[in-house]
C-alpha cells in the first residue's frame, strides 16, 4: 500500500465522510487516492479558507471533513481558523504540504516556511511534522485525537516524507 493510500484508508477508517482539497503536486497521489474512495465525497476547492467553509458546512450537517492543501495558504485561513473552526470547536484534519524547506526549487515558497509552524503554534492548534512514510503510522491516532477533542490539526508534510519536490 502506498503512503497516500495508508492516509485515505486511516481517513475511511475514521470516518471521514467528505474531503475538499487545492491543487498540489506533493498531495496528488493522495489527492486521486480521494478520488477512487466511493467512500468519501471530494469536492476541490479555488482556496483553503473556502475549502474550510465547505469543511464546517460538511460538519454542521453530521459529516466528518478533512482539508488538503499546502502551507503556503495558513495566512489566508486564520481568520476562518479561529472564527469558524475554533470558535465553534470543529474538528479538522488539515493534511498539509510543507513547502519551502531545503532543497524547494521555488524561492516564494521559502518565505511562508519560516512563519507556518510559528503561526499554528500561535494559534493553539496541535500540529505534527512527518519526515519519514513511517510517520504516517501515527495518522490514525492523530485523526481519533482531533475528533475527540474537537479541534483543528495540522499535519504537515515535507518534501522527505513525499520523497522530493
């Protein structure tokens, strides 16, 4: 099993009934993986602060969301982070590609890097780095912590855990 079959199997396996995502290279393989699962319903989203309105819309009417997409884009979502996600305790999977780490080949990307981490912390919400395939092991706990506990997760992806830009 692929590593971005392991994250749609440990997504099926919790439940996660509707997946909205925004184009990214690094995320394809999970991203088509979504696609082939009768189980989930995709819909692809123009930016992640819309996706997460299509995720909290999902949730008020009893499914279980998740969002797909790159770092690049947590400025332009704090304020549904902390409006909607936060403020009415919705859990949300946020499967995140970190981009701008050594070796990324576009320098922009660099830039949203240094203040991601920084920005999630600030904003209290429990974020897990995966390096290594093996770290996706720890996916499903983290998919059942968030769903517990009612709050927004990030987890974020790098270039070694996609095996390169």
């Amino acid at each position: 099993m692929s590593v971005s079959e392991k994250i749609v199997s440990d997504f099926v396996a919790n439940d996660i009934e509707f997946v909205t995502t925004v184009p990214c290279k690094q995320l394809a393989g999970v991203i088509d993986a979504i696609d082939s699962n009768d189980s989930i319903y995709h819909i692809p989203s123009n930016k992640e602060d819309e996706g997460m309105g299509l995720c909290a819309g999902a949730w008020m009417g009893g499914k279980r969301p998740a969002i797909i997409m790159q770092n690049t884009a947590i400025g332009v979502t704090i304020n549904t982070l902390v409006t909607l996600t936060q403020y009415y305790r919705m859990p949300l999977p946020m499967l995140i590609s970190y981009r701008g780490e050594l070796g990324e080949p576009v320098a922009c990307q660099v830039e949203m890097a240094v203040h991601t981490k920084a920005l999630l912390a600030q904003l209290n919400i429990p974020t897990y780095h995966f390096h290594e395939e093996k770290d996706a092991d720890e996916l499903d706990t983290i998919l059942k912590h968030t769903f517990m506990c009612n709050k927004p997760v990030a987890i974020l992806t790098d270039a070694s855990f996609w095996k390169g830009y």
